[in-house]
C-alpha cells in the first residue's frame, strides 16, 4: 500500500477516535467539573475535525502554509496530551472529591 493511501484511511479513523474519546469525556461521571468537562470535550472534537482530510485541505486553501504530515502529528499528539494535563477533568480527583 502507498502512503497515499493509507494517510487518509488513518486521518479519518484518528478522527473517528477522537470523536470518540469526546464522547467519553463529555459522559464522566464527575462531581463539579463542568465548564473541564466542555472545554475538554471542545479541544477534543476542535482535534477530531483538523485530523480529518476536508478540514486541512480547507485551512491549506485559507493559509499560504502547508501543513505537512509531521505538523499535523504533532499538532494532534500535543493537543490531546495538553488537553489530557491541563484541560481535562481527572476521573481520579472527583473520585476523591466525592469520597471526602
């Protein structure tokens, strides 16, 4: 198989799992962590829709910089582990939260 190929096959299943994980997010069982739990489910699907083809030849057509494969990795394993550090509610705090 040619690169070709296989990088819009796995952009859009990275999107699919994104979308995913935004879903799971925005379902946690959390105690008061509300506008995390929006900003992190925000972030996720904001990933979710740059990961998928129509987007970046849509932003590429917009900007006069090409985003090439390696940026959009980058891109995408920054924001979700920014998004995972900084942004996201931790299951393990509102557990303790509500054990207290």
């Amino acid at each position: 198989m040619r690169i070709e190929t296989i990088a819009p096959v796995v952009s859009w299943l990275t999107a699919a799992f994104l979308v995913a994980v935004a879903g799971g997010t925005a379902t946690e069982d959390t105690y008061d962590i509300g506008l995390r739990m929006i900003s992190a489910t925000g972030i996720y699907l904001a990933l979710a829709a740059f990961a998928a083809p129509p987007v970046r030849r849509y932003l590429q057509g917009k900007i006069p910089v090409a985003l090439s494969r390696p940026v959009v990795v980058a891109v995408l394993t920054a924001g979700v582990l920014v998004n995972e550090e900084l942004v996201a509610p931790s299951v393990a705090s509102s557990a303790a939260l509500v054990t207290l």
